[in-house]
C-alpha cells in the first residue's frame, strides 16, 4: 500500500455523528472501532470512538476519533495530517524528518493494533500522526 496524507479529526464525544454525516457528503465505506473494542471496559467511555475512517468511492479519505478520555479537545488545534502506510522506510523517513525540532508526543512505536505508531508536533506547530502498518518489530 503507497503511503498516504489524509486530515485526522479529534471531537469531544460526537465522533460516530460527525462521521456519518461526512459519509453522508462523501459517500464511500465507514468503518468505527470504539475504545471497548481495545479493552476500556468503562462504560463512560467503552462506546466512544477510538478511530473512524472513511473511504470514499473517489479516493479521499478522512480519519477521527473521540479525545481519549481525560483530554480537552479545542476547535482549531483538534486536526492533524496523518501518514499511513506499509513502506516502513519511507515513513520512519518522514517522522524523523518531521519530529526533528519539533515535540514527540507519543513515540514511533508497536501498539496494541499490531502497528507502528507515533505522534509529534513539527518545529511550525502543525500536528502529525505517522502508522506503519504490518510492520515487523524493530
């Protein structure tokens, strides 16, 4: 899979409305995995959205997901550009290049989904989440 550039949208709690009424404009393919999925058994929390992605039928994509509880999410500093893909070289190219300067928010790193996963700050302020998906361990 070539490696992809798509905005990642943070909401306060209306992830799964705001998605499917953006599949709604767009069409194409939801699909919504929620934080119980991944094993938080609170109830306050269990059904919210932990990632959503839209594929329309064109080629765009969107991506979302709840605040993870505990967070405060702000209008204007809740998008960031996402980086996915399975050239394993290539994006740790690109989060090297991106985290350098910048702030590491979450390290370049195995998750509990099987993927590579990291999220940094650049040295202009923009957010950036980078997966590596299917890659072997490092």
């Amino acid at each position: 899979m070539p490696s992809r550039l798509n905005p990642y949208i943070n909401f306060d709690g209306n992830a799964r409305e705001a998605m499917e009424f953006y599949r709604d404009v767009f069409g194409g393919e939801l699909t919504i995995n929620t934080f119980g999925e991944y094993g938080d058994a609170d109830p306050a929390t269990a059904d919210g959205t932990m990632h959503a992605h839209l594929e329309a039928d064109n080629g765009m994509a969107l991506m979302a997901s709840d605040g993870p509880p505990g967070t405060e999410v702000k209008v204007g500093d809740n998008i960031s550009i996402s980086l996915s893909g399975d050239d394993a070289v290539e994006l740790r190219g690109y989060w090297d290049k991106l985290s350098e300067g910048g702030a590491v928010m979450m390290p370049l790193e195995r998750q509990m989904w099987g993927d590579e996963f990291g999220m940094c700050v650049d040295r202009f302020g923009i957010q950036w989440m980078v997966n590596i998906a299917g890659s072997p361990p490092a």
